[in-house]
C-alpha cells in the first residue's frame, strides 16, 4: 500500500477512484509517560517522550488507514491528511488523530532505458533508482533489507525486487521480533500487478505454506492454474486448502482451470480399502471393515476414520477437506452461469 499527500503517485497511472477513507483514533492521557513532562522539557521544547508517543499514534492511524483501503480493493491512497486535536471535558483529557485520503487502484509502469536515453537527460530520481538496483544486487544476503530500503523501493515501484523481499520475508521469525519486511512486505503485495505477484507467491508453496497462505488469502491471489499443478504434484491437503481463497474477479481461463480441479478431485484414487478381517479375539467370523489410510479398522458404514486424530475417509480426505470440495463446486458452477450469462 503506497500513502501519499500527493494527488498522484510516481509511475503510476490510476485505474479506478474507489472513494474516500478516513479513520479515527481517540487516546486517553494515560497512553503517555509522564504527562505532564510530555509536552513541554525544561527549556521549553517538545519532548522526546511526547514526539515518540505522538509518532506512534501516527503509525497506528496510518496503518489503520491502510488496512480500510485494502479492504476496498486499493492498493495506493492520494492525498493522504493528517490532524491532530484535543479532546477535553468533566475533568478528562484526550487525543484525536484523523487521517484521510482518496483510495485508488492504480497500475505501475516502469521507465525504460530507452524513453531516458531519447529524452536525452537523466533525472535524478532515475539516476537513484539505478543507482540503488546496482546496490541491491551485490548487497550482503545475510542482511535483512532495513526500512529506508523498503521504502524507497515502495516509492519507486521496483516491483522486480519482489522474489527477493519474498525469500526474506519467509524466513522465520527468532523469537518475538519484529523485522521491518513483515510489515512491508504485504503492502508491497497490494501494490502489485495480480499476474506480476502470481508468478512468484507459489513458488516452493508446501515449504512456505505458513507465510503464503495468508498472503494469498488477503490479497485476492487465487490461481486454479497454480493449485492444479499442486494437485498434480501430490500436495493435495495443502492445494484444498487453497480452494477458499479467492481472486478479484474470473474468466473463461480461469473457469476451466478450475473445472479440471473438480475433475482431479472426482477422481481422486482410493486410499483405504474394505475387507473382511475377523470380528473378534474369540470370533472365527469374518466381517467386512472400513481401513483408513492410516490402516485403523471402521465399521464398514463409517464414512470417515472414528480413530482420534485421524478421520480421513477412502481417498484420504478429511470432513473439511470434503466441505471446501463441495463448496468449491458449487462456487464453480455459479461461476459458469454467470459467465454464460455475460
């Protein structure tokens, strides 16, 4: 998410004004240290304390900001404002922030070398931006990318850097740290072209499962094309689960994409089997049984395994699993009315 107090955004052409967002923040004087010291030092000034408490503040309304302009699709908001006012009455004392833009959709476009060389001069915006991809490609790996790097490419679109800022974003966290990607990385995402983000967020996905999904998730990154090959791949819990995300909008290609799903899925081989086994310690009686994947033994009506901590049926699904399949099919032939429609 790029926030600007600007009405336009460097490289960036707006598709689509999705219409103002504003958001409210009310502190009570108990948020601050030492109140009373907070607004004033000794001499005067402001002082740390207060300007520290007044920037978290600020973070927090922007972020909340940007989190309402992501939910209605935006991924830059123009002339972003901000105001601070006091609040005061029957002996209480309070801070407002309000902050407020224009949500916009809007498509990056990248200067080539050739529009600079026909211009025939080099601004210096331009000359940074070179300057600093030359950097980035012989920087210490080690490093994690600090936040004035993040920013700049933020600023700049060098959406390229993406792949990445992915491999860092990845990497576990130690601990309870809180490392300038986690929060940058996901606006950079929401910035992005869909099929640009496509290309990279599932690669290597059943290893980076824990941090994709929710990316994907949020960011309207479904992909039948990419779900059906981790279907073919034999990551079937992990491809299922994939199946409720969802993506902006559909069409033909995608429609297909996801009927060959249903079709992967309806023929999906059995994993348990029935036979008979003996019905008991004392008994010589054969009975037929249900036996899981796992080979726990099911009374033959059992659907599902009843064994604790298993419950997967014949073709080594689970309930759930069966519950996102048949929601999905239904999502796909609503999909294919709809578009016959159209």
């Amino acid at each position: 998410m790029i926030i600007t107090t600007t009405n336009s955004i460097e490289n960036a052409k707006v598709e689509k004004y999705l219409g103002v967002v504003t958001t409210n923040l009310v502190i009570g004087t108990n948020f601050f240290s030492d109140f009373k010291a907070a607004f004033t030092d000794f001499f005067g000034g402001m002082s740390g304390t207060y300007r520290k408490q007044m920037d978290t503040l600020y973070q927090k309304a922007y972020d909340a900001l940007s989190l309402k302009a992501s939910s209605m699709g935006a991924n830059g908001v123009l002339g972003f404002k901000i105001d601070f006012s006091e609040l005061s009455g029957k002996g209480m004392q309070m801070f407002m922030i309000s902050v407020s833009g224009t949500a916009v959709k809007v498509a990056f476009e990248s200067a080539s070398s050739d529009d600079i060389q026909r211009v025939g001069k080099v601004s210096t915006n331009k000359l940074s931006v070179e300057l600093f991809k030359e950097r980035w490609s012989t920087r210490d790996n080690a490093l994690f990318p600090n936040r004035e790097e993040l920013n700049f490419i933020m600023e700049n679109g060098l959406w390229e850097l993406a792949p990445s800022l992915y491999d860092y974003y990845v990497i576990p966290l130690r601990f309870d740290e809180l490392r300038p990607i986690d929060e940058k990385f996901p606006a950079i995402l929401s910035a992005m072209s869909y099929n640009d983000v496509v290309q990279f967020i599932y690669k290597d996905y059943s290893s980076r499962k824990k941090y994709a999904y929710s990316l994907i998730k949020e960011n309207y990154l479904f992909n039948a094309e990419q779900i059906l090959q981790l279907l073919q791949d034999n990551h079937i819990s992990v491809a299922i689960e994939l199946l409720e995300t969802e993506k902006a909008e559909y069409d033909e290609v995608d429609l297909q994409a996801m009927e060959d799903i249903c079709t992967f899925l309806d023929s999906l081989p059995d994993k348990g089997r029935i036979e008979e086994v003996k019905g008991g310690l004392l008994s010589s009686k054969m009975v037929e049984k249900y036996i899981c994947p796992n080979g726990h033994k099911n009374d033959k009506e059992c659907v599902f395994c009843q064994e604790y901590d298993c419950g997967l049926n014949i073709k080594g699904l689970t309930q759930n699993e069966v519950n996102i399949i048949n929601t999905f099919k239904d999502k796909v032939r609503i999909l294919k009315a709809l578009l016959k429609d159209n």
